[in-house]
C-alpha cells in the first residue's frame, strides 16, 4: 500500500507561510499534522480510504476535534477516529503532546526547586532555541497552574469503578516541614478505560479533606459509582460512608496482607501467614474464601490469638470483590490500578525532595497526571466492561 502526500495541501501550507510569515504557522501546522494523521490512520488500518483488502484491520470513523496549547497558541486538530478491532491514536499528535508537557513540567519542577526565573529562562531557551525572558517564564507558569485547574474541575460522568488512594511528600510551611497527603481517585468508565478523576492536597487524610475531595467529584459530576476499592484509613472510610453510603467497598487485598503481618507474633511466622491469606484470596469464590478463612482462624486461634481475631474481623472486607464478574476480580481486588501513577509520582518528587508549599506540589502531580490519564484515555482498554451485568461464577 503505497501513500502520497497531497501536493495541494503542501503548495496551500507554502503560500500560507509565504503570505502571513510567523502568523501563518500555527496553521500551517494544524494542516500538516492532520495530513499526517489521516496517512497514519490508513497505515493502522492496512488500507487507503475506501479500499477494499484482505489486509484491512478496521474501518475509519470520521474526526473528533481537540485543542491543545501550544507555544504558538491554541491549535485545533481534526482526530482521525477508527472503528472495528483495532486500537489507534496519532504518534504524530502524541509526540507534539508529549513535548508540550515535558516542557511544562520541566518548569513546574525546577519552580518546586526553587530555581529562579532567570535560571529557568537560560534552561527554556537552551530547549526551545529561542530566548525567553523572566517574565515570560512566570507569565508560563500562571498559563500553566490556570489550565491545570481547569484540568482539574472538568466535567464528570459515570464511572462505574472507583479506586481511591493517598501519598504522602514533604511541604515547607510557616518554616517547618509537614507530610501532605495527596489524594487520588481513579475511575474506570463504561469503556472499560482507566480515567484519573481528581488530585487534591490535604495536610492530613482527616475525614474532612477527604470528604470535601469526594464531594467535588460528585459535584463535577461523578454517578454511577457501583463498585469501590481503597484501604481502610479511617478518614476516608468515614467519608466514603457520608458520600456514597450505598457502594460496595473493596478492602485493597495489597494493604490487609501488610496490615496482617503487625500482629504474626515471631518474624519466621510471617512468610507463612502471608501465603495462608493468599490462599483466602486465591479461591474461586467467596463462599470457598470464607470456607478457607475460617479454617486459618481456627489454626491460629491458640497460637496466635490477636491474628487470628484480627483476620476474622478484617479479611472479610478484602472478598467484596467476588461480587464481580471473574474477568474482573483479579484487577479490582487491589488499589494497584494507581500504582503506576504512584511510582511516576515518586520519580518526579524524589528530585524535589522538599515542596516550597502545596501548590508547586499540586501543580507537579497534577501535570503528572493530566499526562498520565490522558495517555490511558487513548490507550488500551483495562478491562471489557460488557461483562459487568453478568453473574460471577
């Protein structure tokens, strides 16, 4: 299958830039990364646009417009769209995208730094290739924290799966050095794509933080909750509870195998007492898991009275799970959706070490995740969702 540029389109760029100059580039852009899209997308599908082939993978679905900031303003890309069994989105958009936000986030992390605007001017110019000034450096940077507000407060929908999850980075305030949590809540739609939801800092994982945090996702309109998954902090257990009384709550089966080993009695127990909770989990069902669970409690009852006391207690919040259809148990039964996020997180703070206050670390790991969600968004689905009204086995 062989692929021509359009001569027309390259003789319109030229006479655009050779009758605007500088003025005609964002433009100019705009139609040659759309040309470059629609060759990618028939690339993808093994076929030119209405071409009938053996080798053909799917179909082409029309565009769907996004806006992204760029240096030279605003552009507006027309998205070729596919449909049938085959997963594609535009390198060309995504590289452009990407650089775009590694530029914003090499701002964003030599601000937390404390680097001044002089200092990041050189380093902006050495990338770009052109010169910026101080000012325009900060004037990027208040461009910067209004769109990842506006990142921040969009829109919601329906997300049947909500994960939720807590940090924590060190934040200089009124001259000391506190712990601020940074709360996270992941969503996973009707598409079966992984979506972050929110982010928002907190001095502390105290009731109120995170229920004023899950409240601003309903108010953005988050609905359709039926299903969610965290550990069992006590703040957050309380909020959940006032905000979606209703839901299923799945204890992260990660966080009650480490909680577990607090109360294992001698350390050459807890090799063993790890493998007989997992053994809970790993059944094929909740009845066979609390059939099994039971069994270990009466094991350690005499041995090992406060384990066996505690996993009686708790190990059952960790089998909600078996609630889903099995396609979906393995993936649901932790928090480890937003591990990924966790450690990419840790990657980019680690060299911060300390935050100057909140908002260079909100706008850090909000930029972070704003990359990271969109990237999912794209991507590949995380679990087939047509499943979801099925019976578990």
């Amino acid at each position: 299958m062989t692929h021509h540029t359009n001569p027309d389109l390259l003789n319109h760029v030229l006479q655009l830039l050779t009758e605007q100059g500088h003025t005609g580039l964002a433009e100019g852009i705009r139609l040659l990364v759309n040309e470059a899209m629609r060759l990618e997308r028939s690339l993808a599908l093994q076929a030119l646009p209405y071409q009938r082939t053996e080798t053909r993978k799917g179909h082409a679905n029309g565009f769907k417009d996004k806006t992204l900031t760029t240096r030279l303003g605003p552009i507006t890309f027309d998205i070729p769209q596919v449909r049938g069994d085959v997963q594609f989105y535009p390198s060309a958009l995504q590289k452009g995208l990407r650089s775009e936000q590694a530029l914003k986030l090499a701002l964003a992390e030599m601000y937390v730094q404390g680097v001044s605007t002089r200092r990041v001017a050189s380093i902006v110019e050495q990338l770009c290739g052109a010169s910026v000034s101080s000012t325009q450096v900060s004037e990027c940077t208040k461009l910067l924290d209004a769109e990842l507000q506006k990142w921040r407060q969009r829109p919601l929908g329906a997300f049947p799966y909500l994960v939720l999850d807590a940090r924590y980075e060190k934040v200089r305030q009124n001259g000391q050095v506190l712990d601020c949590a940074v709360l996270l809540a992941l969503g996973i739609g009707p598409n079966g794509k992984r979506t972050i939801l929110g982010v928002s800092t907190a001095l502390s994982e105290a009731e109120v933080h995170w229920r004023a945090f899950l409240q601003s996702l309903v108010q953005r309109g988050l609905c359709g909750v039926e299903f969610i998954v965290s550990d069992d902090h006590a703040g957050l257990q309380a909020a959940r509870t006032a905000v979606f009384p209703a839901v299923p709550w799945q204890r992260c089966q990660f966080h009650l195998q480490q909680n577990a080993q607090a109360y294992v009695p001698r350390l050459d127990q807890r090799a063993e007492v790890a493998r007989a909770i997992r053994s809970v989990f790993d059944c094929p069902s909740r009845p066979a898991a609390e059939a099994r669970l039971k069994e270990i409690v009466t094991h350690y009852s005499s041995t090992a009275p406060k384990l066996a006391s505690w996993l009686e207690e708790n190990l059952p919040q960790g089998l909600t799970v078996f609630a889903l259809p099995a396609a979906h148990q393995k993936r649901m039964r932790t928090s480890n959706a937003l591990e990924r996020v966790n450690q990419e997180i840790k990657r980019r703070t680690r060299v911060a070490r300390l935050f100057p206050n909140e908002a260079s670390l909100l706008r850090l790991v909000t930029a972070l995740l704003a990359e990271t969600s969109e990237e999912w968004e794209a991507g590949k689905t995380y679990l087939n969702m047509e499943c979801l009204t099925q019976p578990s086995v």
